[in-house]
C-alpha cells in the first residue's frame, strides 16, 4: 500500500490530514481495524434487518405484534423487584452471616 493509497483510506475514514501526520503507522492501523469493525457491524445489522423483512413478508399469517414487543407486564415485574430491596439491617446481617465469617 503506497503512502497516498494510506492517506485516501484516512480521508474515507475520516481522520484529517493534519491528524493523518501527527499519528504513528500503528495507530493509523488502530484506527483502520475499528473502521472495519463499525462497517462490518452496520453490515450485519443490515443483513439482519433484511432478513427479518423477508421473513415477515413471507407469513401466511402473521402472529400479534405484541408477541415480538416487550410487554408490560415485564415492565412492571422489573420494577415490583426494586420495590423489594433490603433495608440496611437486612444487609448488615446477611453481610454477617453468609459473607463475613
């Protein structure tokens, strides 16, 4: 790869040419693998989206939306387990007798 094939890739990736000397080859190279994983990542996430776009579209039925959403009820479970948090005595005596001996 030639200095000026580097200094393209740096533009398209987005580092200034300013940045582009001020940096050393490895850390060029750094950010050039985290490119590639950004890309490859927005890549799958596409895919993805496309395949569950066919698939839908290929449903004789289709099953209730809420099947595939987050409920409430959920929701609300997760929330009734903070309401159930130890008092400080709580704590003190478990720290006492299952931790600390």
């Amino acid at each position: 790869m030639s200095l000026q094939d580097t200094l393209i890739l740096a533009i398209r990736i987005g580092i200034s040419i300013e940045e582009y000397w001020n940096m050393t080859p490895c850390e060029f190279f750094c950010y050039l693998r985290a490119y590639e994983k950004k890309e490859l990542d927005y890549l799958n996430k596409n895919i993805t989206l496309a395949w569950y776009t066919e698939y839908f579209a290929r449903q004789k039925k289709l099953d209730k939306v809420t099947k595939y959403l987050i409920d409430n009820n959920t929701i609300k479970n997760n929330k009734n387990t903070a309401k159930n948090k130890m008092s400080k005595e709580e704590i003190e005596n478990h720290y006492k007798n299952k931790v600390v001996r």
